[in-house]
C-alpha cells in the first residue's frame, strides 16, 4: 500500500497507521511491516501501532529511530507491507525446544537485532531461551562473531592491542582510570571501550566523563588511541557490537545474566578493537556475580578457549570481590581519588594493588616485563610519574583539562555522616545497599553524589565514628537517601543490636 | 512529578514524555511509569515513548489503553514517578532457573498480565521460560484459577452447564453449528465462547459472524443462553479470562504451544462460564497439533484430571485429524455445509459423524441419553428439525435472519477449479497448504472467500475433474492464491510426476 510520510518525534521502533489502512493491509498493532522508499531503495521494518484520529488514513506516521534506517522526508510516498516473518524466529524457536544454533542462524538473529527486525519481546524469548537452555561453546563462538561482524571494527596497523575488562558485580572499581595510562605509558596501545552504570552507581565511561568527554566514532577512539597509546571513551557512542547493547537492554529487565551471552558480549568488544592480549578481572565472592573461586576458574577457562578460538590470548585474574576498591562510590569521588594515586597518593592499597596486578599482567604477556615482574614494573611506571603523565595525555586528546589534579574534584556540598551506633568492629559493609544509596543520593548522574566510606570491612570503630559520608549535589536527593538509608541497614557494626528500630541507628 | 495530561489517539500501552521530564525523573524509552490521578485515585502502569517536541515539558501524552484504565480528560494533573521493579518479574526469573511458580506468584503474573504492568517483552519471557521449563498440574490449575478470577464470569442458576472445545489445527472444523443447536435442543444449556481465527480460515466466532453478531458483554451472553439455551459467541469480546487473550497474543509470534498454558487456556474459559460438563475433541495425526494417540491420550488425561481439580466432569475423544472435516474451508461455504445439515441434508458423512459423536457425548454425560446412546439421541434431535429450530432461535437471539437458509449463503464470485493433471488416486492433501490458499483468496475477513473440496483424500480422479474450486470475493485476492498455490502442491495426485514444473500441474 502507497502512503505517505508524516515525521513523528516520537522515540520507539514504530510507526503509525491510521486504523482502516491496517485493516486493509491485514496488520494489527504490534505486527510489523516493512517500509520501501522506492526512490532510494532503502527499506526499514517497524511495529505498528494504530489511531482513528491522530493521521488521515493515506498517511503513516514515522517514528524518528525507524526514520534513522529510512532517512525520508515529510510527504515521501512510501510502500508499506506486511512484512514476513523473518526465519530468525525459527531458530529462536528451535533453541526454546533445546537445539543448537548453527553459524547462520546466529548470524540471521544478530542482523535482525540490530536491524530493529525483532520486536521487544522476540529478542527477550532469545535471551530467555539462550539464558535457559544454554549456548555451548561453538555457539558463544558464532555469537561472539556476529556481534562483531554487525558493528564497527578497529584496524590499528600497530600492534600489540592491549585490552582489559573487570566483570561487574564490585562497587567503587575505578581501576581502569589508572590500568590504562600505565599500559599506554608502557609503550602499548589500549583503546578502551566502557560502559555507563546500568544498575551500578558508576561505569567507567561515567567516571571518564567527568575529566573529559567520552562520546566519539570508532575511528576517532582508534586516531586517539594511535596518537597517545590509549583512549577511556563510551562503548555506546561507538557502533561497536551494537547488538550487545540491545541485548543487555532486554536482559536488564528480568536481571538476566546468561554466561554465555555475557561472554560472548565481553569478548566482542575486544575482538572489534582488534585486542591482541586481554586480561579479564573476575572478583568473587559473595555479592558477586561469581560466587566461589571455583566457578570463577570455570569462567576464566571458558574466556581462554574462546579468547583462542579468535586468536587474542586472554589471561584472567581472580579477585576479591566482596568488599569495595578504594573508599568511594561516585563519579567524582571515585576520579578523584584514582587521580591521586596518579599524583602519588600511596593509598588506598586495595585499589593500587589490584590496579598494579592487572597491568602487570598485561606488561608481563606483551613481553614488557619478565614472568612475575608485571606488577613491579607496573608500580614504577606508576611511581616515575609517566603514567600520570599519560592520563594527561589522555584527557587532552578526548577534550578534557589535562591540568586537572585530584583536589580540583570535589564531591557533592550536601553530606551526612553515618556513625558508628556504639564500639565494635565493622562486620558488614553491604556493597549493593551502599550502591542502592549512592544511586538515590543522585549518582552517576550528579557528579558529586556519592559516598566515602572511611571504616572499611574489619575496621575498629569506636561509638561516634563516622563510619561512610553521603554526598550529594542536591539536598532533597541526599534526604531521600538518608531516608531509605535508615531501612536498608548498609553497615553492621559488631554487637549491634538488630532489634531496635532501624533509624536510631542512624544518629 | 505533576504533568498535565494530554490525550493521544495511539493504541500502544504507553505513554509519551518530552525528554527532559524523563531525564528528571529518571526513566529511559521503554521504562515503566505509574501514573496517579490523584482526584479519583485511579492508578495506570504505561511504558514511556519519548519526544523532544510532540509534547511540552509538564505534559504527558496518555495513548488510549492507558486511559481506558485511568479515565481522565484532557488537562487532568496527574502524578507520574518511575513504577517500582513488580514482583512477578521475580516469580519469572524463578521459572527460568527452573523453579516451580506457587499460586501467590501466578496471581501476581496474571494479574500484572492483565492489568499492563508487564511489558510485551516480560510477558514474552513469561511464555517462553513456562515453555522451556513446563508447568506441573499444580501451577496449571494456579494458572487457570487466576485467569478465570482476573476476568468476569457466569452464573447460572439452571444447571448443567455443557461446553465443548476442539484443539485446532483442522480445517473445515465447522461441528459447533451442529453440536451447539443439537446439546440446547436437547434441553441443556451451553453458553459457547469461540474464537477468531489466528492462523486457520475461520475460528467458529468468524463463521457464526456470517448469521449473526457475536460480540456480547458477558452478561448477555449468559441471559441469551438462559432464553434459548445456547449461544455462540465471540470470546474475544466478553471480558473472560482475558489473560488468556494475551498470552496467545504473545505466544502467536514465536508459535509457542505450551502444554500446561493452552490446558489452563482451554479450562480457564470452561470455567469461567460455570461449565458442569465439558467435552474436549482432540484431532490426532500428521500435521495437527497432536501427532500420535498416545500423545492424544496424555492430553486426555490431564484435561480430565485438571477438571476434576476444578469440579468439572470432562470427557475427551480423539477424532481423526488428517483431513477436513466436510468439504468447505472459509466463512460461507463452512456456514452454507453446516446449515445445510441442519435443514436435512445427508451429507458430508465426516462432519455429521464427528458433530454426532460429541454432542453424543454430552447427552451422555448429562443423562440426556442412556450408555452408548447419545450419538443416536443426538441424530434424532437432528433429523426431527429440532437442531435447525435451536438453531434459529440462537440466530435470531444473538440479532441475525432467523429465516436465512444454506442456499441463501453463497460463495465470492471469483472462482478457479484447480483440475487433475492426470488419472489417478487423490493421495495427499495438504491440509496447511489449503489453508494458505484460503486466506490468500480473502478468508476470514472476506465471508465468501474460501475452499470447496471435491475429492478428497483416496477418491479416484480423471485427468481434468476438479479437485478443489477456489472461491474469492475480490480478482486480485484470487489471483495471488492461484500464483502461490503453484508453488505450494497442496494435492498429489498419485502417479504424479512430481519433476515437472509446478505450475503445469495446474491447468
């Protein structure tokens, strides 16, 4: 059917019908159809939804995210069908019925992923079938390999590409802001890509925009990557994997965590920058997504094969991942207190130490430093000042002050100290409530928001002791945290009594 | 935060927001909101669409499914803040790591169901984790339980109540307009609910749709019946179970046919319509949904076992489900063989046998005829007018011709006989192929569009006797079933030299 374009800002993979033209073309909301432009021979599928009233019948209404495929204008004559069922919903199918998805079928539901094709819930029956019956390895292979092949690639004539990625799960895991410089000062080329916080208080794309901007294309990341030896930009500006992003979109909602999704997801990344040498953080431990050090093992074997089976070597490290690194959560926070281990800070330990080993292993598989000299050549490119040095670079080539220094990033003004209720020693510091806080108190969102915990896991407290301060830019925000807060119960202090009511805990 | 309702004529469960109101309060496309109108305290969940211009910051575009529930108009304040994480997302991620739902969470399910708190894409997940990981007898009577309590019911103070279900997958399957005439003559009431067709030709409702309307508020479906006996009416419309309608809704892309759901789907309504004695036919053979006896018998058991869970006395039988049932697929010529039966005719043998048997059934059960008895009490009701009278009465209660007779339902004037290409015996029949080229040819939406089969599977053919004659109300529709049925052989003729070119075969 022959109608015509009218340009609806409306943010959805849809487009609009007016209710006679779907009837007459069979469709009903929610079906889709396919939309040729004949003049250009571009062609897009979107989901329809239907009025009587909103646009003449003749007319369809182009939602902006399916006009970005089909770049029309207003007042375009357009053909629109009802679009066949795609065959990727087969394999779909075949995989809730345990079967195994071949090469192609994993390349027709990638494409049709990215390509808007799936609607909402077809690629949520995907995720929800892989995440129940499983992917085996050939599988997490193809899948790995169509993610890459439907997005961007870097192609860096230099080499070797060094690569990191820590697996969520631990608060306050601000070690890239000091991994990467080290390795580019090392003479190794980084070109990280990071995420924003989905449910965290802080990707390390959230804290990297607070030094400098991080939206760039994929050539921009590989040109400033070239030039200074690394890069810490948003994944998610960059067409790189863009079927990841969706389908972590519609994991989020039923907190699906499938592991080979997951590692097929990480290891795209790296493949797509055109990583050599990755080195994998895995904290484990309670609170974790990584229970026990032997499913920890299990994992790290299963990035290994893959990491072979596309030619990057990958080494993995266990860590701990029960307790926060560093002392703060929040962008500002947590940058500032990375910068200064930069500027010379020798605390805090967890942080340097966890920083160090990672970079060690990475100068250590690059040949930069003897077997077991990692870390120590690491802490000296750390302690000589290049690193610093390189962090500035860093930050100049994606827009930022290179002369930031870590006293110039100062948390939010609004602040309420959390007290030890009596003496004792911390036994309980729970890092998703601490998270939960530091998310209502406006982080990462508001830069400032955050918290600063001074008595870690372990710590003796004495009555009066400020055990974590809340930071926020906004007053109402940093009440609504103290509020939930006095609920959540985020610390326990040794011999405290649960009974009484929450919130005098509190003062 | 307090926007100002602006209402827009889109059927979508959602709502629109310009971009800097989610931003504020935190929500991205996709996520969901609560929407207060504090005036009457009528509550809405909707998923945000975002725009930068369509609506002003303060404003909230309502679509139309959201008003239904919030009943506000146009300039209403009402509050809108981000919804919390439902529970039932909880209870399905517990299915998908292979847990067992209890009743709570399948109210809870079903309820979010109904109620559009979950999206298309949990629902999905929904479907597809019960699927996967199957649903024992117990979450299959918490499933119909809770989809027959979110949904109006009858009452009826006369009792026994009879309904009948056949499982799809047959074509031609026409037996309520006998059986329900047949079981209301006899004295019983059975107030049947049907549906619209979702992949076949014709569901009962689209075929009683050519006598009568069937689209009835509960209410009066159950005063109809009180008058006449019987009703056959659109399920679709009544306000029954609706959970169930959108369970299908969502199971209808990906084919899903979950065991334990279309159980529940099938009782739920029984149910729901204070059913005493139902009668389940179950097709069995290649290409229905049942493929062995075995299976059939299974099915049987479990039918009748969730019955007794739920204080219906259930029967099954398996009938065979390899081949039409009469000669007709499509709306009139269904209507046009059935009524014919009605008013005397003798033939066809299979739909007069199959109607026969079941509504013999029934008679049974409700001791209308003695053991072994029903199926010729059931002929005599048929042969003394006593059906055709019933059946009148029904047409006329619902709004139709009472008077309307088989010859006064004709056919679409487009017609094409599709001819034997050589001697021989009729060995297939392809009964999805016809049903294809039904709907190709306009069924169900064009009422004359449709199939006449003349040789059936095992009747011996000349070279150029019409097998089957095509019926259409509109050429084109005509001609694009001829053009694909070239490709789609749904006949062999034995001997049939299957290497020449599809299209010879037909002329």
């Amino acid at each position: 059917m022959k109608l015509t374009v009218k340009l609806l800002d409306i943010e959805n993979r849809g487009v609009l019908l007016h209710c006679t033209d779907a009837r007459s073309m069979r469709v009903r909301d929610g079906d889709r159809v396919q939309i040729v432009d004949e003049a250009t021979g571009k062609t897009a599928q979107a989901h329809v939804d239907t009025t009587g009233s909103l646009i003449e019948p003749g007319v369809i209404g182009v939602y902006r995210p399916v006009n970005a495929t089909l770049a029309v204008d207003e007042g375009t004559p357009v053909e629109v069908r009802g679009a066949e069922r795609p065959a990727s919903l087969e394999h779909i199918k075949k995989k809730m019925d345990g079967g195994r998805f071949t090469k192609d079928d994993t390349v027709d539901i990638v494409r049709d992923i990215v390509d808007d094709v799936l609607s909402p819930g077809e690629i949520t029956a995907y995720v929800t079938a892989s995440y129940i019956n499983g992917l085996d390895m050939d599988e997490v292979e193809y899948l790995t390999r169509a993610t890459v092949e439907t997005g961007e690639r870097l192609h860096f004539t230099r080499h070797p590409i060094v690569d990191k990625h820590s697996i969520g799960g631990v608060p306050g895991n601000k070690i890239t802001l000091l991994i990467a410089p080290i390795i580019a000062a090392s003479g190794l080329l980084i070109p990280k890509t990071s995420s924003r916080a989905i449910t965290g208080a802080g990707g390390t794309a959230d804290l990297m925009e607070v030094l400098a901007p991080v939206s760039f294309p994929a050539l921009e990341v590989q040109q400033m990557t070239e030039k200074v030896g690394g890069a810490i930009v948003w994944g998610g500006a960059t067409n790189i994997a863009p079927a990841d992003d969706k389908i972590i979109t519609y994991e989020y909602p039923l907190r699906i965590d499938a592991r080979g999704q997951m590692i097929a997801s990480v290891m795209a990344k790296k493949f797509a920058v055109g990583a050599d040498l990755v080195v994998i953080d895995i904290p484990v431990g309670r609170n974790t997504k990584i229970a026990t050090a032997q499913e920890g093992r299990k994992l790290a074997r299963e990035f290994i094969d893959l990491g072979e089976r596309l030619g990057m070597r990958v080494e993995c490290a266990l860590s701990y991942g029960e307790s926060l690194v560093g002392h703060t959560i929040g962008p500002n926070l947590e940058v500032r207190e990375a910068l200064a281990v930069l500027e010379g800070a020798t605390e805090p330990n967890s942080l340097i130490q966890k920083s160090l080993s990672l970079a060690g292993i990475a100068l250590e598989m690059a040949g930069k430093a003897g077997p077991g000299q990692g870390a120590r050549a690491a802490a000296d490119i750390l302690r000589s000042g290049k690193a610093l040095e390189k962090m500035r670079q860093i930050i100049e080539i994606q827009g930022g002050d290179p002369n930031v220094k870590a006293e110039d990033i100062v948390p939010g003004e609004c602040r309420f100290d959390v007290n030890a209720p009596q003496d004792g020693y911390v036994i309980e510091l729970n890092n998703s409530a601490l998270v939960t806080l530091a998310r209502l108190a406006g982080s990462p969102y508001d830069h400032g928001a955050g918290l600063l915990v001074h008595a870690k896991k372990g710590t003796r407290v004495r009555k009066g002791d400020p055990i974590f301060t809340i930071y926020a830019d906004r007053e109402w925000r940093l009440e609504r945290a103290i509020e939930v807060g006095r609920t959540l119960m985020p610390v326990l202090v040794e011999g405290m009594v649960l009974e009484r009511i929450p919130h005098e805990r509190w003062v």
